[in-house]
C-alpha cells in the first residue's frame, strides 16, 4: 500500500505549528465568512487567494482549504440558529435543523449538523485517500484529446445532472467560456475579444468575476429581503455533546448513504448544494420517520450535512487527479493552483507529493480542528450576526472591493466587480447556475488549448476524440449526458413523473 | 456583539427607514415571467457581443486547426442558443405568469443598496480619489443616511475599517492598496 507511506509522509508535512495554527486561522475565517450572508466560500478563498502569492503552495492550500472546512460548517450554523442559509448548500440543513432550535433544540440540532458534518467530511477524504492515486494512474494516459474530452464530460454533467434548465447551464457556461478567451490568446498570440480596450487585454480574472458574482451577486439579492435575524440562543455544553454522540450511530443509515451521494455529487462536478438536496429529498423517501420530516427530524439535518460536508471535500479528487474542480470553490482553488505555478493533474503526483499528501493529511486534521472550533464557537459567531446588517453589508461590499484590488492592482477591476454582481444577482433571480460559469472561467484556456493541440495532433479532424476507447467512451458518455434532458423529456411523456427539482447553485 | 452594543442606531436589521415597510404585498415592478425573459435577451445581447469580438480574427479552420477566432465564435453561438431556449421556456412558462419577482420595495431597497456603492467606485476610481477615501466616504454615507447612525458611531467605524486596512495591507501584507492625491499629500505611501 504505497498510499498508507504516502499518507503519513503527508502528516509529516500537515502537522507542524506553522500548518497548524494555519488550519485554525483558515478555519475560523471560514466560519465567519460561512456565517455572514453575502460572504460564501468561493468568495472566502477568493479573497484569500492573492495573500497568498508569497506563500509556499503547501501552506497556501492548507489555509485555503481549511477556510472551505470553516465555511461549510458556518453556514450550517446560521441555518440552524437564524434560519438564514449561510451557504446555498446548507439550504436543506434549514427544513429541519431551525425547527429544532425553534423547540429549544438547538444545541441538539448543533450537534447532529456538526458531527454528521465531520462524518461526510472524513468519509470524502478516506475515499480521495483511497481513490487519488488509481484516479491519477488512469489520468496519466491521458492526451490532449482525453482532457478535451474530460473537459467537455464535466459539463456535459452540468447539462444532463444538473437539474437547472439546459439552456441556462449552456448559457452560463458558454458566457464563462467566452470571459476566459478574452484578452492574449496563448497559442497565436492574438487580442481576442477586448474591444479596444487596453483594460481588458489582460483578460477577466475569475477571481474579479467571482468576488462579483458570489459576494456583490449574494449582497444584493439578500438586501432584497427584510433581513431579520431572530436568531435562537445556542451556549454548547460538553454533555449534550456527548448525548449526541451517543445517540448517532443508531443513524449509520442515513449517514453512510448521505456520505456516498455527497461524494457521488463531489466527484461529478454536482457539487455540495445539490448533494445535500438530493440526499435530503432520499432521507425523507426511505425514513421510517418521513411524516415528521419539516418539523425537526434529526434525521433530516443528518442527511444534508453528511453529503453537504462530503461532496465538498471529494470535489478535491478530481481537481487533484485530472484538472477538474468538482465544484465552484473547488474551481477557485485550482485557479490558485495555477497561479502558484502548479499544474493540477496526474503530474501532481508525481512532481509535488509533499503539496498532494500535505492536503490530503491536513484535511483529515482540519476537519477535526473544525468541528472543535465550531462546537465551542457557536456562541460568538452567532453574537456577530446580531451586529445590525446596516452596518455589516456596506463592510463586506469594502471587503469584496479591496479583494478584487488585490488581484491585480487593476482599477477596471472594481467596475467588473459591480458588473458581475448585477450578473450573479440576475442569475440567482431567474435559476441560471452560476458554477459552470466559474468552471468554465478557469479550465477555459486549458480546455481550448487541449482541443486545439489535439486539432493538430489529428491534423485538424474530430475523429482526434473517437481515436482510441478511453478518449471515445469519453466523448460518447458526454454526448449522451447533454441530450440528456431531451430523452428524459421523451420518457416523462410516456411515464408522468413528477421531476425532482434541485437547484444546482453554489 | 461588541460593537452592536456600542452602536445605538436602528435595530432594525436593514437599511433605515425603508426596510420597515412590508416585503409581501408590495406592488409589483417585474414578474417572475418578464425578469426571465429580460435576462434571456441581457444574455442573447451578451452571445451577440462575443459572436461580434470574435468576428475580429479568422472564425473558420486551416489546415492546422482552428483559427484564433473560432472557440470564442462558438461559445458565442452556445451563448445564443442557450439563451434563445431560455427565452422560449421563458415566454411559454406556465407558472410563473403572475408572481413577482421583484416588488417595488424591493427595487427601492436594491437602489438604495446600489447607488451608494455606484458613489464608492466614482470617487475612487472615476475620480482616481483611492479606495480609502472611497471606503471611508461610502461607509460615512450609509451608516449615517441609511443606517440612521450617530456621527460618532460613524465616524468611528468609518475611518477605523480604513485604518485597519490600512495597517492590515501596507504594512502587514505589503500590498499597496489603492490611493488618491490625499494620500499623496500627507506622504503616505
């Protein structure tokens, strides 16, 4: 078992003081940045992200990554104390974990949210432990052709899986396309799309696109609402704590099944908002309990937060593996990746095992780190969100500004900033998914210049994707997934079901 | 927590005055059916655009693959097609016709949330004024017009995110944020 050396060589790295105190930071930020509306985690590492250009890449993603951990578990916070979704994917954690604090429950609800939480998220990581060095060997025969083809399959799933409308999911991944071909283009060397504008020759960063899309996008649609924080008090005692504990495994059930639809949901760019829908809406089907489901079922915070938390650290596989971020925050970090110099894929494993290994160990240390810190800081960052919102919006909208400043020290930046909040407003208003667009902005050159190479490999034929199996089922599967909704369209018109609608926005 | 005891304006949660008036019930400003079908053709005029920038080089293939112009040309088209779909579903949804998306109050609320943050980018970028006096001018204009705050409490939460700032990045992160004529004359850099 060469990833059980792997592995430890891994924790080597992961726990020294320096990485350490790192997670802790990364995932108290994380909770604050979960914990505010307006603020989710691919904005969080976002903003992080250009402080951590002199950072060594190890250490970089150990901050970034625990802030993932840390926002994932704030949003489940607010959901359960104020009924506000800190995060879009922890929706479903507000159907039953609010009722529950309603009943004066809360400590309960905490409990259950926090440690089903850290069981899909120790779950993910055993199967990326498991899974990252086959996925890597399979993805080492890979060409051109094949990461086109991966590529194009990642959206392909967007399209068939997804659960957003077709045309929305092709609207926002074509227009992430298009941003990311604006300015030098690598292969010609031309200035493509840039209008006559010298501003817009460096291209658009994703980062700029996503501080306006989560953050601005986020503020604006939650100004549209009366915000009221009636939130419920919540102090954690040690005792029903352990009372929790006790009473979990008697839900393996519901876990193990939560845990592998989120890792299911993680792998294929799903992502963890869908995932935690999805295995809400099967927890409700399958419970023997399902008429109580609503009005505090412990079973329905269990569900969503075990394929909330799992789904969120298997999207690290496929970016790690093959390029392919399994979700938008996922998407961001990779586009970090790259800015670090590194070059997500199967190389990584062999090239940088110190930065592969050091993750995967301290995901499994920072999820422990997490789930302590949020237990014992429940009460604090629940007392930050009793700051009157007409104070903290204006500040998170300075705190989004000056993050898109410090991608670039580029002025036109804050301008696109304002225009991707009106953009990412719009498209939560009328359901356009917003992480393909992400997605797209950052595998964008890397998925043109795959097909373009593999153009010119096969002198300039599409049979280049049909030339060998792996690269052909690749493409087929693909294909099939897109014409996904029009069978599935076909079929419901024979058999009237009633579809399951989930909407796919991170 | 700390500073919401410190801070005794408004304890209603959003912006002033306005956000006191009932969300539901409100007239409506824009349907569920009629935001869809603007977005649809917002994103149609974007497809177009791309279709239009990608015009500038060679769209077609030669003998080496395709040309500079061609996968921003087709993803213009991809843009186009997807956002001609979204229309149609728009147009012959069946469910949404009469809900509203947005309610007048709401779209008071949405501006009166914009225009102070449309301010902050003028004078720091239009005006090349820098992002502390933007931030200090935006956050001073919120707290004390929307947030009904005193100026003490303003003016301590306005200039102490700048200095924060100002000491988190110049000094701490060595990042230049950044700065205006202001800055300049008192010799900061």
């Amino acid at each position: 078992m060469h990833n059980i050396a792997d592995l430890l060589h891994g924790f080597q790295v992961a726990l020294t003081g320096y990485h350490l105190a790192l997670m802790v930071a990364g995932v108290l930020f994380g909770i604050l940045v979960g914990v505010l509306p307006g603020l989710g985690a691919p904005n969080g590492v976002t903003l992080l992200i250009p402080l951590t250009f002199s950072m060594d890449p190890v250490s970089a993603i150990i901050l970034l990554a625990s802030m993932y951990w840390g926002a994932l578990f704030g949003g489940s916070t607010t959901s359960i104390l104020f009924n506000i979704p800190g995060e879009p994917s922890s929706v479903a954690t507000t159907f039953d974990g609010h009722p529950m604090a309603k009943q004066g429950r809360a400590t309960e609800a905490l409990s259950y949210a926090f440690l089903s939480a850290a069981f899909g998220a120790l779950f993910g990581v055993v199967v990326i432990t498991l899974l990252a060095v086959p996925a890597a060997k399979f993805a080492h025969k890979f060409s051109s052709p094949e990461y086109f083809a991966v590529y194009f399959l990642a959206f392909a799933c967007f399209v068939g899986l997804g659960g957003a409308s077709p045309f929305k999911t092709l609207v926002s991944a074509g227009m992430g396309f298009s941003l990311a071909a604006v300015g030098m283009d690598t292969i010609s060397g031309s200035l493509r799309l840039t209008y006559g504008l010298p501003d817009l020759v460096k291209g658009v960063s994703f980062l700029v696109a996503v501080i306006g899309l989560f953050g601005i996008g986020e503020l604006i649609a939650t100004m549209e609402e009366r915000l009221e924080f009636r939130g419920v008090h919540a102090r954690v005692s040690p005792r029903d704590v352990l009372k929790t504990i006790a009473a979990l495994p008697a839900y393996w059930v519901a876990l193990i099944r939560s845990s592998l639809v989120g890792c299911w949901m993680g792998i294929t760019p799903g992502g963890p908002t869908a995932a935690s829908f999805m295995s809400y809406g099967l927890a409700r089907r399958f419970s023997p309990r399902s008429d109580r489901f609503g009005k505090g079922e412990p079973e329905g915070v269990i569900a969503p937060e075990a394929a909330d938390h799992s789904a969120g650290t298997s999207a690290m596989l496929p970016m790690l593996a093959l390029g392919i971020p399994g979700s938008a925050t996922a998407a961001v970090m990779m586009g970090g990746l790259m800015i670090w110099g590194l070059h997500p894929g199967p190389m990584l494993f062999v090239e940088q095992k110190s930065f592969v290994w050091g993750l995967i160990a301290s995901m499994y240390v920072a999820n422990v780190v997490a789930v302590l810190l949020v237990l014992f800081t429940v009460p604090l960052f629940a007392a930050i969100l009793r700051i009157p919102f007409a104070i903290i919006a204006p500040l998170i909208v300075v705190v989004c500004f000056v993050g898109a400043w410090t991608v670039s020290s580029s002025p036109f930046d804050l301008w696109l900033v304002l225009a991707f909040g009106v953009i990412g407003y719009l498209f939560k208003k009328c359901d356009y998914p917003i992480a393909p667009l992400v997605l797209a902005m950052v595998i964008g050159d890397k998925a043109e210049d795959a097909f373009r190479q593999s153009m010119i490999m096969h002198a300039g034929s599409l049979g280049a994707f049909w030339s060998n199996w792996l690269c052909g089922s690749l493409m087929t599967l693909a294909i099939l997934l897109l014409l996904w909704p029009l069978i599935a369209s076909l079929f419901r018109r024979r058999v009237a079901t009633t579809p399951a609608e989930m909407p796919v926005r991170e | 927590m700390v500073v919401g005891r410190l801070l005794p304006g408004r304890e209603s949660l959003g912006i002033g005055a306005l956000q006191q008036q009932q969300t539901s019930g409100g007239r409506v400003l824009v349907s569920r059916r009629g935001l869809a079908i603007i977005t649809a053709l917002l994103a149609l005029g974007f497809g177009a655009a791309i279709v239009l920038g990608a015009l500038e080089y060679d769209v077609g293939w030669d003998e080496r693959g395709p040309e500079p112009g061609y996968f921003p040309f087709l993803m213009g088209l991809v843009v186009i097609a997807g956002a001609a779909g979204a229309l149609i579903e728009a147009i012959f949804a069946r469910d949404q016709t009469a809900q509203a998306a947005i309610t007048l109050d709401q779209a008071r609320r949405i501006g009166l949330f914009l225009l102070p943050m449309l301010g902050f980018l003028v004078l720091t970028v239009a005006l090349k004024l820098g992002l502390y006096v933007g931030m200090i001018a935006y956050l001073f204009t919120v707290m004390l017009w929307q947030g009904n705050y005193r100026l003490p409490a303003t003016a301590a939460v306005s200039f102490g995110t700048a200095a924060f700032f100002f000491v988190m990045f110049e000094h701490w992160l060595k990042v230049a944020l950044m700065k205006g004529p202001l800055e300049a004359w008192l010799g900061m850099h």
